[in-house]
C-alpha cells in the first residue's frame, strides 16, 4: 500500500513537471510562429498580399527574445497583409475586445478604420465621450495627441486614444469642406447599449409607428433585446430601424435579427479562401410581416450592412439615407497563448442578390442626405423621411408598391 502511495506521488510530480515543462517550452518565438501558421491556414486571400508568405516564418528567430519583441514582430508581418481587419491583440487589447463584446469596454467610443490610406472614423457610438464631443463618421483623425497618424496602424491608433478613464486624448479631426479642428475628449468606461427607443430632439413619431435604435451589434444581448421591442411592437403599423452610424458587430447578430422578418430565403453568403460559398437562410416562420424601414448612412458597417443587404434584396424593407460604409469581410477571432489574440479576415460576404459590397456599401432605395446645416439645427431630415414615407406605405400595406 505504501509503495502505491509514493509510485502515485512521484507519478504526480513527474505528470506535474510534464506540464510545467510544455508551459515553460512555448516561448516568444513559438507564439509568433503560431499566428504565422493561422494566418497561412485562414487569411481569405491565398496569396497574402501577392507575396510569398514563407519568408516570414523564421524571419526574426535570431531577434524575438521577449513577448514584447514578438509582438513587434508579428505586427510586422500582419502589416504586409494590407488588411486592415487582420489584427493581432496584445492581452491588454484582446481584454478590452472581450469586454466590448461582453457589452462594456473602455476609451472614448469610436470605432476606426485605415480607409484609403487614412485612420478613418467608422461610426461614434451613440450617448459616448466622442458622441458628445461632436466626432462623426468619416471623420479623419490627423493627429492624436500632437503625433501624426499617417502610415499607423489601426491597433496603434486604438492604444493611444485608450486610457485611464478621467483622462482626456486630443485629436486632430479633417473633415470634409471643413478646417482641420481639434476635439479633446475625456475617456471613460462605457457601456454599450445595444438597443434604444429613444427618439432624436425635434422629432414626432406617430403612436401606429415602432422607432428601433440599433447602435451596434456588438453585444451579444443584441439579438434578444432587439425580439423583445418586436414582439412588445404588436400594436404597430409597421417600424422603422435606424442603424445609423452603428459600426456593426457579431455576424451571429446580423442573421439572428434578419430571421425575424425573413420567411425563408436568404440573408446572406460568406466566401472563404477556397472559393467555397456557404450561404446562410432564415427559417420559416417570423415574429412580424409588417412593414419596415431601415436608416442608413455612411458609419452603418459590416452586420449592418449584412442585415441591410438581406432586408433590401429580399424586398422586406425600403432603405433610406445615404451609402454605408463597405466593410464585406468577416473576422475570427483567434485566443492565443499569454492572453493575447489575433483577428483574421476568413471570408468576404455577399448580399443575397451575389453583391459584393466590400468598399461600396450599401445604396439606399431613397437619399437623403444630412447636412451639417441639419446637424447643427436638430434637424433630423432622413427619420423625418422615414416617417413620411412609412405613413404613405402603412396606408398602402404594401411596401413593393411604393
């Protein structure tokens, strides 16, 4: 019996060696090499950026020493992807994507982007720091605290606006037809509400008409929030869904939302590396057949306009603002060792009609632009519109007919 004990004690302690060992044996240069092989397994374009992916592999096995040097040197190698969606998280950052994804995260609330060479503005996330502070979609961030931002990243960028919430960030905004102007705004931790009824300054909804403010599809109490409005929305006419500026989410979001006014039919297809198409359908059966409107404008961005797309192509929904941004790629994301994480585009979407929207978006059924006159008078033009032609089309119960 006793010599049971010390066999089962010392195989313990060598099974416990066995793994502190494996542990100790995944270094630097091991998690470099492991998103190196993701990226040669996943990244949608095959040929990374028309470039041979193998000369990266063992690039900096002579220099990574530390986890700091594989980060800089997996940064690197992301780079020469050109992609900017293709991202690799250090733990502070892939902590604060998981926290966004959870429904909070800390900064300033913005979402960015490098578009055509320029750390962009995608959307302000509505009742946040950068909302309040004036910042809007397609805004292009010049400076951020005095240093430029041309040729940063977007992980860059993102870490020297976060920071300590009471603190403030300065930016330095170009926006169109207007003078470069800098906004400096305070940080804080945010709570991203999905979901809102609230209706903008000036504006008179009529009571048979359902008001839905879908700012992101982050969360991922999105979907269930969203049906419980719908299904609480019995009374209605018909409902108008503003995804204005709202700068997208989880695809699990837009498809969910979509099935609940699609019977059948498709929502939309994903294309991978392969060229193998995958197409998702809503399932028979929806929660409401009444008429619906969705808002766009130029932050609405990927699930938005997955959910846009399938709304618009099915003829479910008239489409009104302006063009969205044109994000048509999907993420993964990716937990790697040391809590850190890496994105990677897998797949480009289609719109049910086949469309790629990739750098296009989404063309609205009806225009209408909001001018920084509207803006700056609380004059919401695009819901007014909205509202105008939902009365026109609840009075004619049928939405092909307008």
């Amino acid at each position: 019996m006793r010599k049971s004990i010390i066999f089962l004690a010392v195989f313990i302690f060598l099974f416990g060696c066995i793994i502190r060992n494996n542990v100790m044996a995944y270094g630097p240069t091991d998690l470099y090499d492991q998103v190196w092989r993701l990226v040669n397994a996943k990244f949608v374009d095959q040929t990374n950026n028309l470039q041979d992916w193998s000369k990266w592999r063992h690039k900096y096995d002579d220099k990574i020493m530390t986890n700091e040097d594989a980060y800089v040197a997996i940064n690197t190698m992301i780079a020469s992807l050109n992609d900017p969606y293709t991202k690799f998280l250090d733990p502070k950052e892939f902590a604060e994507e998981t926290s966004s994804i959870k429904g909070s995260l800390k900064g300033i609330g913005i979402q960015i982007a490098v578009k055509d060479g320029k750390l962009t503005v995608i959307a302000p996330i509505e009742d946040t720091p950068a909302e309040k502070a004036g910042i809007k979609a397609d805004d292009e961030i010049l400076e951020i605290d005095g240093k430029s931002t041309k040729g940063i990243t977007v992980d860059k960028a993102a870490d020297q606006i976060r920071g300590k919430e009471g603190t403030t960030v300065t930016l330095l905004i170009k926006r169109k037809g207007v003078e470069p102007k800098l906004y400096t705004v305070t940080r804080a931790n945010i709570e991203i509400k999905s979901i809102s009824q609230k209706l903008p300054e000036n504006i008179v909804m009529p009571n048979d008409i359902g008001y839905i403010r879908l700012s992101s599809f982050i969360s991922r109490n999105a979907a269930t929030e969203f049906k419980t409005i719908l299904e609480q929305g019995y009374d209605k006419k018909g409902f108008i869904i503003d995804l204005r500026s709202n700068p997208g989410g989880l695809l699990s979001n837009a498809i969910y939302i979509s099935d609940m006014f699609l019977d059948g039919g498709v929502i939309v297809s994903t294309v991978d590396r392969d060229g193998y198409k995958e197409t998702q359908r809503a399932t028979k059966g929806i929660i409401t057949n009444k008429p619906v409107i969705v808002l766009i404008n130029k932050g609405s961005a990927s699930a938005s306009e997955i959910f846009s797309g399938a709304m618009k192509d099915n003829g479910r929904a008239i489409i009104i603002g302006e063009q969205s941004f044109g994000k048509g790629l999907v993420q993964e994301i990716n937990r790697l060792p040391y809590e850190s994480g890496i994105n990677i585009t897998i797949q480009k979407y289609l719109t049910p009609n086949g469309t790629d929207i990739n750098k296009k978006g989404i063309t609205p059924d009806i225009e209408v632009k909001l001018t920084e006159e509207n803006v700056k008078n609380k004059d919401d033009v695009q819901l007014k519109k909205a509202i105008e032609v939902m009365q026109k089309v609840t009075n004619r119960s049928s939405i092909a007919n307008y």
